[in-house]
C-alpha cells in the first residue's frame, strides 16, 4: 500500500483559503488516480474531489465545485487541494487516497474504489 501523509489543515473564516497536502511515499504515485474525502462529525465519509492518473482530468462533489481545485505534481508525489470561498460547512476531516487500482480508465469516487488513505487533516471554518 502507497503511505499517504495530509498537511495543511487548520482553522479558517469563512470565506477564507487553505491548500491541503498529500504526500505520496511510493515512486508508482503517477500510476494511480487520487481522490480526497471529507468525514464530519456525525456523517458518513464524503467524496469531494478526484484526479486521474493520467490526462489530469478532475471532479467534484456538486457542493464543492467552483470553490476547490484538486491537482497533483508527480514529480513531487503530491496530490494538492486548493480550497477556497470556505463555508462553515466545509468543516470536517479531510483524507487524501489513492485508486486501488493502476491505471484505471474510470475516475474512481467510491470509497471502496481506494486501497490507502491518510491520516486525516482537520479543516475547521468559523462563522
């Protein structure tokens, strides 16, 4: 399994920026697409936006589009989330993964479509 490691969470008013980090540990990073979720307290482990493994394409949860952008540099095994507009909404847990699955055609979005997730990140919004 790919060790995945978040940075850059942190408390944020609303409609204030962050960028989250994800650094890969495994030199086949470019090979798998990547994707980061969101867990707040009380809910279910939410999709918010996925990248490719190759062709850079990128999606998003509806509630998250126009506001963060996903992108990943695999020169530097990293897989980057640009948030900004944040809504006190956006407060929650964020965890980077990787496909588990080389290569995929599809654009995975499924938690089960991951095989190696990070440790978490807090990102808390205040009103």
């Amino acid at each position: 399994q790919v060790q995945l490691v978040e940075s850059g969470g942190g408390l944020v008013q609303a409609g204030g920026s962050l960028r989250l980090s994800c650094a890969a540990s495994d030199r086949t990073f470019s090979a798998y697409a990547m994707g980061w979720f969101r867990q707040a307290p009380g809910k279910e482990r939410e999709f918010v936006a996925g990248i490719s493994w190759i062709g850079g394409r990128t999606y998003y949860v509806d509630s998250v589009k126009g506001r963060f952008t996903i992108s990943r540099d695999n020169a530097k095994n990293t897989v980057y989330l640009q948030m900004n507009s944040l809504k006190p909404e956006d407060t929650a847990t964020y965890y980077c993964a990787a496909d588990k699955l080389a290569a995929r055609f599809s654009l995975p979005r499924e938690h089960t479509d991951f095989g190696s997730w990070g440790q978490g990140t807090q990102v808390t919004v205040s009103s």
